[in-house]
C-alpha cells in the first residue's frame, strides 16, 4: 500500500507529541523503534478520544494488535514536535484497520504511516468479541 499522498486532514483523530534525546541512534536521527511507540501512544489517545476511559486487561471492550506495515519515507532529528493521525479504514465483525500518519507538526508531507490490524478482545474471557458500535461510527474507508 502507497499512501504518500496523505495530508493531516486525512485523518480523524490527531495527537501532538514530541521526540525525546533518548530516541536518537548512533546514526544521528530518531531510530525506527521510537516510530512504533510514539504510534502506539498516539493511539491509546485515539481511544480516549473516542470515549473509552482506557485501554486495559480489565475492560470489556479492548483491543489487541494483531499485524502492522510500517512505511517509513523521511529521516527524523531530535528535537521535534510530530503530530499523528490516525483513522479507523475498515471495520468487519472482530477487527479493524487503524491508519497512522505522522506528519512535522506543522502539517507539512507525511513521514511515516502505518496500517494496523487491530482485534477487539475481550482479556477476562480471553475471547474475541464484536468490534464496538464507537469503531464502526468512526469508520472511513480510503478511497485509492
């Protein structure tokens, strides 16, 4: 999948964070890693905002990350505000695709994006579970 073409306006939910000097590697820019962890931050902030109180073994609408694909297309430094968007892309009955876009806080092209298969769950019964009514209202599919 090719997504280059994605703006911040593309996507539903956005949240500002900041790199750290610790993401940093040997090579002098923020290592692939960080990506991953500012990504899943940003989208336990997509939860809250879209009502859930959180994200934890002990609710019974969760989530769990089943696969990801991860497209990085510009190198970071440090120091850096990023924001990230994400996007509900597809719901079907127990899981769903969440879009991530990281874009330089001012909005500028697309830095990175991920697309996440994620399954709702539910940890007390270890089961899967319907996908919640929140996450189909939000769904919206891309048009390639």
């Amino acid at each position: 999948m090719k997504f280059e073409h994605l703006n911040i306006k593309d996507f539903d939910f956005l949240t500002k964070l900041d790199t750290r000097w610790s993401d940093m590697d040997s090579l002098g820019h923020i290592n692939h890693t960080a990506y991953l962890t500012y990504m899943e931050t940003a989208r336990v902030d997509t939860y809250l905002q879209l009502g859930f109180t959180s994200i934890d073994k002990n609710m019974n609408e969760s989530t769990i990350l089943a696969s990801m694909v991860v497209t990085y297309l510009s190198q970071l430094s440090h120091p850096k505000s990023l924001m990230f968007g994400h996007r509900i892309t597809r719901v079907g009955n127990k899981s769903y695709d969440l879009m991530s876009g990281i874009f330089q806080e001012s909005g500028s092209a697309i830095l990175c994006y991920a697309y996440f298969k994620l399954v709702s769950f539910n940890y007390k019964k270890n089961k899967t579970i319907l996908v919640p009514d929140i996450i189909r209202k939000y769904c919206r599919p891309l048009e390639i």
